[in-house]
C-alpha cells in the first residue's frame, strides 16, 4: 500500500476561490507467485490506484491485472 499526498504551486478556482490544487494517490498492490515445475513460475498480480484532487477533473481509478512466467534457464 502506498498512499502519496501532494501540494502544487499552481492555484485553481474552487466554489470561486483560488486555491492551491492538492492530490492524494493511493495504490493498493498484490502480488503472488507459485513454482508450475521446477524451472517455471506463475506470478499474478493485481493493483488499484485511486487519486483524489480538489481539482474536479483530476480524479481517476484504475486497476490493472498482470500475469508473468518466470524460467530458469541454466537450472540449480
């Protein structure tokens, strides 16, 4: 889990006022690995990413899903 505040110089316009714009980003992350055999591995992996502004056009979700096989070449 990472979580990731931040405060720009730049100023926008909230309710009519000029303010700093500031962001949070939180990223949650999973990860597993499992041996198929001997010399391969299945590794899953699994994030979502959510960020947070007082700028109304700057908020977002995202996931991803990611799946990588692993080989060891020249064996143990």
């Amino acid at each position: 889990m990472r979580y990731s505040p931040r405060l720009y110089a730049r100023q926008i316009k909230v309710g009519g006022v000029r303010v700093p714009r500031r962001d949070t980003r939180r990223v949650f992350e999973a990860d597993y690995e499992r041996p198929l055999s001997r010399d391969v591995r299945l590794g899953l992996n699994y994030e979502f990413e959510t960020r947070d502004s007082n700028d109304p056009e700057k908020k977002f979700n995202a996931q991803r899903l990611g799946v990588t096989f692993g080989f060891e070449w020249w064996g143990r």
